[in-house]
C-alpha cells in the first residue's frame, strides 16, 4: 500500500508552510503526482480549571473569515519539534496567562492528512494558576472559560468547528466519564 517518492519539488515557500508537487510511484508501480502542504507542526491545550471549566480563546480566523472558538494553541517554533510539550505550554500562559501544575498528553491529531503533514500534540493541563497574558503581537483574542459539559454540548451542536478542539474536548470528556464506544 505504500507509495514511493521519486522527486520532491518545491513550488511556494512562505513563513508557516512550504508547497510541494511530488513524484511519486502508486503501490502498482504507475507514476503519480502528490501535492503536500509541509507545516511545522503545533500544539493545543486543553487548560481544565478547579471548576471543571476549559480556557478557551476566541480569535478571527482569517481563511473562514470567522470569529472561533478554540482551545488554546500555536505553532511548534524552529527547536520546539522534540519537545512540543515546550510550545504548548508557552502558548497556554501567552493566550491565557495560565500555567498548570500537570499535563498529560492526549495524543496526536493530523488535521489534513489527504495533503497537509501537520502534526497537532494535544495535551490535558490541570492544577492551574494564573497571571497576565501576553498574546503575540498580531494575535487578538479573547479568554473565556467553558464548562467541560457544555464544551461537549457545543461540539455536538457544530458550535465548535476547529478539529482540534473537537477532538480534545471529547477525549477529555471519554476520560472523565468512561463512557467508551
């Protein structure tokens, strides 16, 4: 079943992903093209308060031209990729101010794997404390904090579109509540 590269060429290059038009040879030996959106990778946190509340951030996301709710996340930096843990962790504070006693990975998520190699780390924080925020720059956003059980609610009622906040806050609620399919 698996698929043999046979060139790989490069048609964009930006400051968050790289393009590529790839020849490739199918399972039977017949040549093919493969497009593949390179991206670094990120990290998303699942911050769960005392209250049994998630953080969540609201932020535009320019390609939907929508305002969206989602778990705190960000982009794994150059020397961040053995260690993602790192990103999400500077991430939660900057969007949140929030720090947590204890995390617990939850996986990961591939967004896109028909043509995008991003690899999404999820992680549970717990024990939480908090600060001041720092967002980036160019990042406006807005914190607020969600009941886990309406965060499910909203995920079932298509409120919650980001894939990545799907799938954590329903393998949060898996955990919490044992109900396994």
């Amino acid at each position: 079943m698996n698929e043999q590269t046979i060139a790989k060429h490069t048609v964009y290059q930006g400051k968050i992903i790289t393009v590529r038009n790839d020849d490739a040879l199918l399972p039977n030996g017949k040549p093919c093209k493969r497009e593949v959106v390179e991206h670094p990778g990120g990290v998303t946190v699942a911050a769960l308060t005392a209250e049994d509340e998630l953080l969540f951030v609201r932020q535009f996301r320019y390609p939907y031209q929508e305002i969206l709710p989602e778990l705190p996340a960000g982009k794994l930096e150059i020397g961040e990729a053995d260690d993602p843990l790192r990103t999400g962790k500077r991430e939660l504070l900057e969007e949140t101010g929030a720090t947590a006693a204890s995390y617990q990975s939850l996986g990961i998520f591939y967004p896109t794997p028909g043509y995008c190699a991003e690899k999404i780390y999820m992680y549970l924080a717990q024990n939480l404390s908090f600060g001041d925020a720092s967002p980036d720059e160019d990042e406006f956003l807005t914190v607020e904090r969600v009941p886990l059980k309406d965060a499910v609610r909203m995920v079932m009622r298509g409120d919650i579109r980001d894939g990545k906040t799907q799938a954590a806050v329903l393998k949060i609620w898996t955990m919490r509540t044992g109900e396994f399919a």
